[in-house]
C-alpha cells in the first residue's frame, strides 16, 4: 500500500495536479488491494503541495510513524520534505 500511496502522490505531481494531497476517504482499496483515488474536483483550482490530509488521517489512524519510517527508506527525498507535516 505504501508504494501505492507514494505512486499516486507522483503521479498527481506529474499529471500537473496544483493539489497533491487527498483526503483518505477519497482512496479506496479494491479486493486486489490496489488503490483507486477519487474526487478530484479541486486537484487543479485549489494549491496544496504536500500531503497534508493523507497525514492528518494516518495520524488519526496511528499508522503515521510506520509510514514515516517506510518513507524514509523508500524515498528519502520526500521523507525529509515531508517529515514535519
């Protein structure tokens, strides 16, 4: 999943999205366990640059520092841009 995650934010970034982020409610997994984003309404006319609400909702879910530190091994890059989120 954390790849997956890390995927879609890429991906975002390089579809020229202005609102790199989602809410995890808008990120469904299917049975074959792979990530489907949906409602991009304000992915171009809202400006985030970092994935504040996928945070704010892995906090809730207690799943941040795991993914923090998974971060920090996959992509040391965003790790240190992102870690103080």
């Amino acid at each position: 999943m954390m790849r997956q995650i890390l995927f879609v934010l890429k991906e975002m970034k390089r579809l020229k999205f202005t609102r790199l982020d989602a809410d995890l409610r808008h990120i469904i997994v299917t049975k074959e366990e792979e990530l489907k984003v949906i409602d991009h309404y304000s992915s171009f006319t809202r400006v985030r640059n970092k994935p504040e609400l996928i945070f704010k909702g892995l906090k809730k879910l207690g799943l941040l520092p795991m993914f923090l530190e998974e971060l920090k091994e996959m992509d040391p890059e965003s790790y240190i841009e992102w870690k103080n989120l």
